[in-house]
C-alpha cells in the first residue's frame, strides 16, 4: 500500500497526521522535513523569553517519539527536490517516493527587506525554534550588566508580541513601522492606540510612520538610519514584516500559485490527490475569495477536515471567524478582522464594556463584520463571536 505522505513537519504537517491516524489506524504515514522533525509551538517563539524559555524548552516531542506516537514513518534531514504529480512520485535527498495521497504542510518564509548598508546581512527573522537558539544566543552574549538594544522591524502581530516580550524582559527595544499605529492592519484604532500607550508604559521605544533604509555597521554595534532622518543603534535587528507562503516547490509541480498554494473547500491542490494546508495554503471560502489564514483554528479546522476526506468522508474546510489572541501581555487583544471587502462601506464603533475596550465593525448593511476587544477572557469573546453576522444597531463609531 503506497502511504499518505505529508511533506512538512511542523504544527500543520503533525496536525494532518494525528486527525488521519484517529480515523484510520493501518493507513502508511510518512512525514518529510528538512530538519530533525522535533515538535514545537511555533507561536510560543514570540514570547518565550519573558518565560524564561530555552529553545530546547520548546520542543517538547522529538521525532523519535513522535513516529512511535503516530505511527508514521518520519524521514528528519530529507529535502524533497520534485514531484511529479502524474507518476505520483517524489524525488528526495532519500530517493524517489511513491505516494498515494499527498498534503503540503510546508509553511512560510520570513519576507526579506530590500535594505542597504554593510551589515543588512545581519538582520534576522525568527521562523523556526532554531532562529530563536541564535537569537537567545545573541541577546546572551550581551555585554554583562547592560540591557541588549532590540530593534524589530514590523509593528504587526509578531513585531509587537515579541516587543512586548524583550521589554518585560529586560531589553531595551525599539519597534519601527510605517504605519501610525501598532498593529494597524488588525485592530480597530481605538486598540492599537491603547496598545501603543501600554508599549510605550512598558519602555518600548515607536518610531512610527517612517522605515528604516540603511543598516550599517558602527562603533556601538548596529546602526539604522531611518527615512524620517533619525537614526536608532542596537545590538540585534530582528524583522518582523511578515511571513511569504512557501509555494517553490509546489509552483514547479505545477499547482495552481496565487499568493499561496491555492486549495478548494475540501482543501485539495490543483491537482488530484494532493492537499495543502497552514501557513503555505490559500483557502477558498463559500463566496469564491481565496484568502491566506496564517493562524492556529484554520490549521486544525483543515487538518480534521482533509484527514476525514483522504478516508472516504468528503468533508468541507469549516472556515468559519475565529478569534485571533495577541499574546501581548501588557494590553492583550483578542481581533477578528473585517473581511477585506467590508472595509470600504464600513465604520469600527467603539464602547467601554465592563473595563474593556470592545471594537465592533459594522458593515454597509448594519451587520457586524468583524470586532475587537481588549483584557478579554472566554465569556466576552464567546459574547462577541455570537453577534457575527447579525444586525446591530449602533450610534457610536470610532
């Protein structure tokens, strides 16, 4: 019997395997990653330092374990070079592999910036358990009794927890952005301007509005030289601009490559019998729109989902909104964004509920579209997520 194989070993990859060996005990598994296939959260790098989190603290199976747990066959330092979809094989640094069923779970890159200056080089994205091991290294070695000066570029979800993070911590931090406001893509206005007002009580240095273009070498370690004319030097530059599915290896397969690998309802490729899920997929919703969901609940909700299709249960991606939680400790958000086409016609209406600031968008038709509120817990989440799509009649935008 050829195996399902699932090429990618992090949260998506694992996902996949352990929804597919609950509902099929004897189906062959194997797993291909490029690395050594250890088990980590890959959100716990933005705000492990704060815990006092060593990154072999982080993994917390190895791929021993895990092969036994599963029952797969994992195959850990193994670079898949080609796929042909026709013949149903894979080309390896380990040989060719014959599949019967194929699920990419191969994430995504850290975006580069087309930055000048002799030490742009040294800029550095944390994506993987082992880019925090250099940057702990890095922020270790730290002259002795002085804080490291962090400076992240990128104010959006990963930029702003990882902020937060190093300043509890210990560090002093600057958050560079374009934008005028922290998380400015995400939040309501009226959130974003309280978690700058909690960044800024917890020490962190905002340098909005501006980029930066240079990163030069100096006397005192790294210096950037921003668009706005100033200047900031830092030990470690860490970019936090965003993160590019990874779609090489599946572009020259021949699938189909919009932003993301592009997969249907029940999250199958372009061609047949081969699935993508996580960060490297873009899923298509009821109306059509194709959309990259790089977060936890669209991971699970298509990793159930495709298992139970490769086992003989057609079963749709459930897409539905769910809460995005912004591990920021010192203003903590829970977001559903607006769909995009809402944003035009639509206004965000601001209240104070029960010493939270609560973010509703209510769209062209008076419906809520998307929301946002600050200090949440379980029970006001589960408040909002329930007014979804229903009809609210408001006098207070903001």
């Amino acid at each position: 019997m050829k195996p399902i194989i699932i090429i990618g070993a992090g949260m998506a990859g694992y996902t996949a395997a352990r929804e597919l060996r609950k509902l099929d005990k004897e189906v062959p598994i194997t797993i291909i990653t490029a690395d050594d296939g250890g088990f980590y959260s890959k959100p716990m790098l933005s705000n492990a330092y704060a815990q006092k989190k060593l990154p072999a603290q982080l993994v917390t199976q190895s791929a021993t374990q895990l092969a036994t747990q599963i029952g797969a066959t994992i195959l850990t330092s193994t670079k898949v070079d080609g796929i042909d979809t026709a013949a149903k094989t894979l080309s390896t640094s380990a040989g060719v592999l014959d599949y019967d069923k194929l699920i990419f779970a191969i994430g995504a890159q850290p975006i580069r910036l087309p930055l000048q200056g002799d030490a742009a080089e040294q800029v550095m994205s944390v994506n993987h358990v082992e880019d925090y091991a250099r940057f702990r290294a890095l922020l270790d070695a730290t002259e002795a009794g002085r804080q490291a000066r962090v400076m992240i570029l990128g104010a959006g979800l990963i930029g702003c927890e990882f902020a937060d993070d190093l300043a509890s911590g210990g560090h002093a931090v600057t958050l560079i952005d374009p934008n005028p406001l922290p998380l400015a893509a995400l939040a309501a206005p009226a959130l974003s301007e309280g978690l700058q007002a909690a960044l800024l009580d917890r020490g962190v240095r905002l340098c909005l509005g501006t980029t930066a273009s240079r990163i030069d070498r100096g006397e005192k370690g790294i210096t950037a030289s921003l668009a706005n004319g100033e200047t900031v030097e830092a030990d470690i530059v860490l970019s936090a601009v965003g993160l590019r599915p990874s779609t090489a290896l599946a572009q020259a397969a021949g699938l189909k490559i919009n932003r993301g690998i592009v997969v249907d309802a029940y999250g199958q490729t372009s061609a047949p019998d081969v699935y993508a899920l996580g960060d490297c997929a873009e899923y298509t919703e009821a109306d059509g729109v194709t959309r990259i969901l790089p977060y936890i609940a669209p991971l699970l909700n298509a990793g159930r989902a495709i298992a139970k299709t490769l086992t003989g249960t057609p079963t749709a991606i459930d897409l539905k909104p769910a809460a995005v939680i912004v591990k920021t400790p010192c203003y903590p958000l829970a977001l559903v964004p607006p769909p995009q086409k809402a944003l035009q016609d639509g206004k965000w209406h601001t209240t104070e509920e029960s010493g939270r600031t609560v973010c509703r968008f209510i769209d062209a038709e008076g419906v809520v579209a998307g929301f946002g509120l600050s200090h949440h817990e379980a029970a006001s989440r589960q408040v909002l997520m329930a007014e979804l799509g229903k009809t609210l009649a408001t006098g207070n935008a903001g």
